[in-house]
C-alpha cells in the first residue's frame, strides 16, 4: 500500500486486491486504515520514481513503435500506424504486449483503437478490447461520462442535472451544451468518435531510419553486440546509399529481456555511413560505458537507428584505389575520443571579434561542425583583426577563470603591486610593464562594468605572470581586486 | 686515465649487448673536435629513421652538441616542469619545440592532451598568445580534454598515428599510476613507427624510469630586456626564457642552459651575458682584514644552560653522545 500526503494527513494513494478485498478504498486516512489492520505494510508515495518508471516503460514500448507518449501519470499513448503487421496484426501485437507486461510483473490495461480517445476509453472501461474503425460510437454510448477525460467539475455539474453516460450527450443539441459547459466537453466527444484529429506527440524524435533484429535466444555478450553493430550497419549503408546521406547522429538501443532500454549515442563530426568506423564509434562507446551496460539475462532486440542525418558526398577513389583524404583520418579520430570521453573532449579554439581576452579566442567543441563553418565564414573578414591581436602580447596560458589574488598595496594607485599572494605562496615582482586597458563591452555588460588594468609581471624566480586589477583605487568605495589571468612563457 | 678507458669499453660492450637485444645497431657519431666532450659519441638510429631529418636541431650549438646532434625527431621526449607554477616555462619549452618542427610545413596540426586538473591548475593553452609567440595558428592547434590520466594516454597513442598531426604533447601533472615504463614504451614505439615526435610535458613530477630517450628539465629564467635602438630598455621584459637542464639523454652528457625564444625569427638562442640584474644581496661575505664592519644591531645574548656543567670541563650528561658512553657490561 501506498500512502501520500494531502491537506496535512497521511492518506492512501493506491493499494494491492489484497487490500482492497479487507476494504480498504484510496483516499482513506492512514491512521484509520491502521486502526482496521494493524498489519497492513506501508510505503511512502514517490511521484519521481514513479516517473521513472513510466518513462522506461514508455523506452521499452519503443520496440512496438517509435511513437510513444506518455500520458497523465500512469498513462502511454502507442501510435501504431503501420507496425501491427511486424506482429502479425492488431490482436497479437496486444497479446504480445500484454503477455510480456504480465512477465515483466505489471498490471496493464490495454485498448485499441484508431482514435486516441476511444483507445483511452477502451483501455480503462473494456480492458483489452479492440475497438473497430466506425464502432466508437456504440462503444462509447454505454460508457459513463468519465471515459470523456473531463475534468472532474464539467463531469459533476453534467451529473447534476442527469446527463451520466456518453450516449446522453451525444445525439443532444450542442450549441447549449457549449454554452453551459464549454468547448472541452465537444471537443473531447468529438476527439473521441474520430470527428476530429488528435495529435499524439511522441515523446522522443522518430529517427529517419533505423534497423533492428530480434532473438529468440538473446544476446549476452558485449562482444556479440559490437559485431551485431557491424552487421545492423552493413544494412542501414544500403538505406543510407539510396537517400545519398550519411549519418551525423547514431543510437543504439538494447532490449533487455527484463524490459531494461539502454540507450548509446555516438555523433560524427562528418556524415559517415561505413559500417567498419559505425562499428569502431560503438566500440569506443560500449568500452566507455563499460560496466554500466549489463547484459543481465540478455538482449532481445537491438536496433540501431540514425538519428540524425546530412548529404554524403561520394568520392572516387583514384585507379589505385586510393581515396583523395583530406583531414578523414583526423576527423574519425576526433569521433573516437568523442565517443568514449564525450562532446568536450576535443576542442578547438576560435578566434572572435572581441578585445576581451577570453572571448578574443574561445574553444569550442570539435564535434560542431555548424559552430566551425560558421567562424569560418567570418574568417574572411576576421583574418585582418587577428593578424592586428596577434601583435599583441597575449599569455600562452590562460585560465578559465581568473583567479583572485591577494595584493596588499601598490606604490602608486595606477601600479603594478610590489607582490601577491597567488594560491597562497607570496611572489615577489621584479618587473612589471603596463597597464594596458581593456575596456569591458558596454554593449554587452553595461556602462557600470569596471574596466581592467593588465600588467606583464615578471616574479624572482623569472616566471611571468599577467595580472589585472578590475576597477580603479579610488574610483568605488571598497578596493578593487585583483586577478591572475594567464601566464607566460 | 686508465680505468676511464676501462670504463668506457665496459659501457662501450654493455651497449653493444643491449642494441642486439633491441635489434638495432649501434652508430658512431663524430663530434665536432673543439668540443670538451669526449670524442666519440654512440647514439642508437633505428634503422627506420636512419634518414638525414632523424634528428631536430635545436639551434642552440652547445644543447645540440650535448645532446649529440639534436632531439631524436621519432621518438617520445619528456620535459619536465618542476612545479605546477612553473607551468608556464615547461609549455614554453615545449612550444619552441613544436614551433621549430612546424616551421617548415605550413599546414602543420598540432594536438595538446591535457587532464582537465592540469588545463584547471595551469590554464588552457591560448590562440592570441601561441600565434604571438609561436606562430601557431588558432587553426593549427586542437586541444583534447581528459578527465583522467589513463585517458590522456590512450588519446596520445590513438594521435600519435594519425598523419594529419604533426606533433602531439601530452600534459600530465605529478607522477600518475598508468604512466610506467610500460605506457611510455608504447608512446614512444607509436612515435617511432609513425615518425612524429611526441612531447610528455609533465609539471611538478619526479623523475621517474621511463623510455623515452630524452629528458629535458625546464625551470623559468628571467627574462633579458627589450632591445631597442638605444639599447636595453631598463624595467622591461624582454623575449620569453627558459632555463633548460638535460636530465637525460642518449649522449649521457649533462648541461644546463639558458634559453631565449626569439619571436620573430622563431629560433632558440642561448643567452650567456647575464644582461639581467642579480639580486642585491652580495654574494661575498665583506672582508676581515679591514676595519670593523658596522656593528649589529642588539645586543648579543647567551642561551641559559640546559643543566649543570660538568666539572673539569667535560661534557655533561646529556651532551655526553650515546657511543662514548661508558659501556654496561652483562
């Protein structure tokens, strides 16, 4: 049984047939409940877990249809417009489902129809039932009006005056009923009988193309995956080929016998579609995920879809059977470390417009390669500005973040200090040369934003440091700080 | 005189063995006479990189001699920093290097792998400082980020075959596990078969076995003043500098060097002079003979006797050292 908190009293949230059959309803107090069976076993309500658990059902469901919604909290919506076939049509796809859910150690109710509405009705009023095109209507003129999904006050002040099953307001004028209860109820009457469509949004991205496999006798090792990769690759080139494309994007996604979805997304940082360098990306995935990938009992379905997809443009090999390479190798070599350490492993610094030295060259990710034409249609223009910020004399270093140091004094309020105090050694300053001025972007941070003296600064032991004090001694009344931006060589 | 002949044809067969066990044979190298150094010099070539660009001459006469011609151009080299704040001098070191080696090939790639603790401890390498100084394009240069040291290794192996990649550094910080003699043997193998160096840049390390044929200590040096027409600009600071000590090589001949990094020409120098100002404090204790220096400040006070003097002006008890004590017989 499970108890939830409301208006400040423990009350039951929902419970078992067991406690149901010693009369037990949801919604009774718990210390009521307590004082009929003392023995009853109790666990707090979590709705986030409870979550969870929905949304990997509604991850497992993805080996129906790729158009899986959840709904309400208890709730998935299957769209299985042109997969019943796959299962040897409507009535197995249900047992099927139906039978591995009762494996799995779930309760399910189950509908089917070709209305959204009417399937939620089926599911929750006729369990199992299959609703034929057209039937809707005799199907919902016996039901009550909650099979509506109308809110609970439309459906107590439609009580209230007699009207109880579907079928009363169905043939009844509509303009009054609009009038005294509001679109919702026409709206969902006719969203039910399939007068008008409603849209079920799948809760992930439907990929483009995507092949799988099935096992009688499931999959259990890391290395049989690896190589079922390969081959799920092999057929998916052929897709590929024939839409002229190459994949950016690639997902695989493991069954587990026990109803268990792994997910494994690997991006390309060019479209690719060999299945060797396919299977290569998983490789460095699968050794990366390692131990969190358990095969348990096994995998019964594997399927390996392309999320994401761009134009491929083919080249000719040479009569030598050499292909004309122009940075392959290297990209493929990004995509592996990518693959196994993630989106931020390889970077690449960008020059920007901007005097700022943080923002004048930034790192971006490797793998975007929309980030990079884009600089590198500004290159044109920027070729000058970089060749000018070039001359300047920049750190080879820099730090994320500047990090704050401790400058007791300067000799005279525009100094470099005499010494600092960084990651709590004190250094010395033998020479220093500056300020140089860096203004902050007032288009960006406003006019109050102080600006930065940076000072070349060279300690006794001859390591060379670039310093900044953020605003002006005198200028505000608390001192201004100082930071340690970069080092030099 | 004798036992260092003796010595050295003990060397001499020691090294014989081992280049048979390795397979590749051992190479007289000619030095140039005028050098204090002794006069042969063996340096094992592999019998790949036997060609005339094995070795990147530094620049500097005296580095290239002690290191018997130059850096080995296949092969893994170290450089060590020796704190983490002196960051800045071991990456400059290493970057001269790499700036000498793209300086010939004008679409040069180099790759920096770094852990994410050393890029937070010492600051991520920076496009306007590297093209400043180095002439290394924003372009030119691909950072790789790991979280682990184990995984920084495993992304230089994985480059260091890759032809697009020039050179490869690899950053590490302190002496970490996966980095034995087994991990840089492959590092360096890899740097072999692929005939591109390998830089081990490692900050605030110890010295520790490892197989790459040389390592370089860099330590920061001040640096000379900014030559202007009318001559050294007084308070400024001049061209980057680094002081360079040979913790090993193949040539097996110690020296300390300092470096200047030249900007514009991008070439290594040797700086002699000492053009910068020493600190004030004299180095020679003043005289004794002369007249008495100034007396010093205070007064000078005896520490109060811990315990009694011993009569006869022997050492007490407790001064008496435990040896010299008279000795218990049974």
């Amino acid at each position: 049984m499970i108890s939830h908190r409301e208006n400040n009293t423990q009350r039951i949230a929902a419970l078992d047939e067991q406690a149901e059959a010693r009369r037990l309803r949801p919604g009774m107090g718990i210390a009521e409940a307590r004082a009929m069976h003392p023995d009853i076993d109790i666990v707090e309500a979590d709705p986030e877990a409870d979550r969870r658990l929905l949304e990997s059902l509604a991850d497992w469901c993805d080996r129906y249809t790729p158009l899986v919604a959840i709904e309400g909290e208890s709730g998935l919506f299957l769209d299985i417009t042109g997969c019943a076939h796959l299962f040897g049509g409507e009535k197995a796809l249900l047992a099927d489902l139906m039978a591995r859910f009762f494996h799995q150690g779930f309760d399910v109710r189950a509908g089917l129809a070709s209305t959204p509405g009417a399937a939620w009705a089926a599911a929750r009023f006729a369990a199992g039932q299959i609703i034929a095109p057209g039937g809707e209507r005799n199907f919902f003129a016996r039901l009550p009006l909650s099979a509506l999904r109308l809110d609970p006050k439309t459906k107590t002040s439609l009580e209230s005056v007699g009207l109880r099953t579907v079928g009363a307001i169905m043939d009844g004028p509509r303009a009054p009923l609009v009038r005294r209860f509001g679109a919702t109820l026409i709206e969902r009457l006719d969203q039910g009988l399939g007068r008008l469509e409603e849209a079920v949004s799948p809760r992930l991205p439907v990929a483009p193309l995507s092949v799988e496999r099935h096992f009688a006798d499931p999959l259990s090792l890391i290395e049989d995956v690896e190589r079922l990769v390969g081959l799920l690759a092999a057929t998916l080139k052929v897709d590929l080929e024939r839409r002229e494309e190459g994949a950016r994007r690639l997902e695989l996604l493991l069954f587990r016998v026990d109803g268990m979805v792994s997910r494994i997304t690997v991006g390309a940082s060019r479209p690719i579609r060999e299945p060797a360098l396919i299977r290569k990306l998983f490789h460095e995935r699968l050794t990366a995920l390692g131990e969190t990938i358990d095969a348990g009992c096994g995998f019964d379905l594997v399927r390996l879809s392309a999320l994401s997809t761009a134009g491929f443009d083919a080249r000719q090999g040479d009569l030598a059977g050499e292909v004309e390479d122009d940075g392959e190798g290297l990209a493929i070599f990004a995509d592996r470390v990518t693959a196994r350490l993630g989106e931020v492993a390889v970077l690449e610094p960008v020059p920007a417009e901007s005097h700022l030295p943080e923002r004048a060259a930034t790192v971006v990710s490797y793998a975007q390669e929309e980030n990079r034409k884009a600089f590198a249609k500004a290159g044109k223009a920027r070729r000058g500005t970089v060749s000018q910020s070039g001359r300047l004399e920049r750190p080879i270093r820099l730090f994320r973040l500047p990090e704050p140091i401790d400058v007791p004094l300067t000799e005279v309020p525009d100094g470099p200090p005499p010494h600092f105090r960084w990651r709590r050694a004190v250094h010395r300053v033998t020479r220093a040369e500056g300020p140089e001025r860096i203004a902050p972007e007032w288009w960006r941070e406003g006019n109050e934003a102080p600006t930065r003296d940076y000072y070349r600064v060279e300690d006794a032991d001859g390591r060379r440091y670039w310093l900044y004090r953020q605003g002006l001694y005198g200028a505000q009344a608390a001192a201004p700080r100082w930071f340690l931006h970069g080092v030099f060589a | 005189m004798a036992t260092s002949a003796v010595a050295r044809d003990v060397v001499f067969a020691l090294r014989q063995k081992i280049a048979k066990i390795e397979g590749t044979l051992p190479e007289l190298l000619v030095l140039p006479s005028d050098s204090t150094a002794p006069s042969g010099i063996l340096v094992r070539r592999n019998g790949l990189a036997s060609s005339r660009d094995f070795l990147l001459p530094t620049g500097v006469e005296r580095l290239d001699e002690t290191l018997g011609g130059g850096l080995p151009k296949a092969a893994l080299t170290e450089i060590h920093g020796t704190q983490t704040r002196n960051a800045g001098a071991a990456a400059g070191l290493a970057l001269c290097l790499v700036s000498l080696m793209i300086k010939a090939k004008p679409g040069a790639l180099v790759l920096w792998i770094g852990t994410a603790e050393i890029f937070r401890e010492a600051g991520l390498p920076y496009a306007g400082g590297l093209e400043w100084l180095f002439g290394l394009a924003p372009e030119r240069l691909l950072i790789a980020e790991a979280p682990k040291p184990t995984d920084a290794l495993w992304i230089a192996e994985e480059a260091a075959r890759i032809d697009e990649l020039t050179a490869v550094i690899v950053e590490l910080r302190g002496n970490p596990r996966g980095l034995d003699l087994t991990a840089t043997r492959r590092l360096h193998r890899r740097a072999q078969e692929a005939g591109r160096p390998v830089l081990l840049l490692r900050q605030s390390a110890e010295p520790e076995p490892t197989a790459a044929p040389v390592r370089l200590i860099a330590s920061p040096a001040p640096a000379s003043l900014r030559r202007t027409l009318a001559g050294p600009l007084a308070g400024s600071i001049g061209p980057p500098a680094v002081t360079v000590e040979i913790g090993k090589s193949r040539a097996a001949l110690a020296g300390k060097f300092i470096l200047e990094w030249n900007p514009n020409a991008h070439t290594l120098a040797e700086r002699r002079d000492e053009s910068v100002p020493e600190n004030r404090v004299a180095v020679v204790s003043p005289s004794r003979g002369r007249a008495d220096p100034a007396a010093a400040a205070g007064t000078v006070l005896a520490f109060r006797p811990t315990s009694e003097p011993a009569p006869g002006d022997q050492p007490s008890r407790e001064q008496h050292p435990a040896h010299r004590r008279p000795r218990r017989a049974g």
